[in-house]
C-alpha cells in the first residue's frame, strides 16, 4: 500500500517576515515523500510575490484578502479544502 497523499496547506504574509522564514524552513524539513506544499499568500504588499519565488517544491498562490479576518481566513481555509478534494488528496494538514 502506498503512503498517504498529504496537503501541508497554510495561509501566510510577509508582514512578519522572521516568523514566516521559520515557519518555511520546518516546511522545508519535512520528510515525508508523498506531499505537496501550498502556500496562499494574504500579504497586501505588492513585493511578495517576490519573496515567495525562491521557494523550490512550494506553490504559493495570490490569495483572497478582502473582508473581516475572519472572512479572509474562511475563504482561504475553504480554497485549501477544494484543493485537496479536487485532487484526490487523503490529508489536509
């Protein structure tokens, strides 16, 4: 039987840019094969984009960033959700 297809999914900013590069490298580290990584980016900076094209087997994508907190974050969370359903994915992390 084959591993698990897993998500790591996560909503971030570069607003607090120490903590996002922390965050990234415990991404970074996880050993697990059978995974994919997507990142959504709420930041309303322009330049993020920028900080976000080094990352090598990450797929970060522009993501909704209007509304409440709380609206931003449903909205993302549920993005990540049809994500993971649309591809077959057995876990959303």
């Amino acid at each position: 039987m084959s591993e698990p297809k897993v998500l790591v999914g996560g909503i971030v900013s570069i607003r607090k840019k120490r903590m996002l590069v922390d965050f990234l490298k415990g991404v970074k580290s996880l050993a697990y094969e059978n995974k994919e990584v997507m990142l959504l980016d709420v930041s309303r900076e322009e330049f993020s984009g920028e900080v976000f094209k080094a990352l090598e087997g990450i797929n970060v994508e522009k993501a909704g960033a209007y509304g409440s907190l709380d609206e931003i974050m449903a909205l993302n969370r549920n993005r990540l959700a049809e994500h993971a359903l649309k591809n077959k994915f057995d876990y959303l992390l």
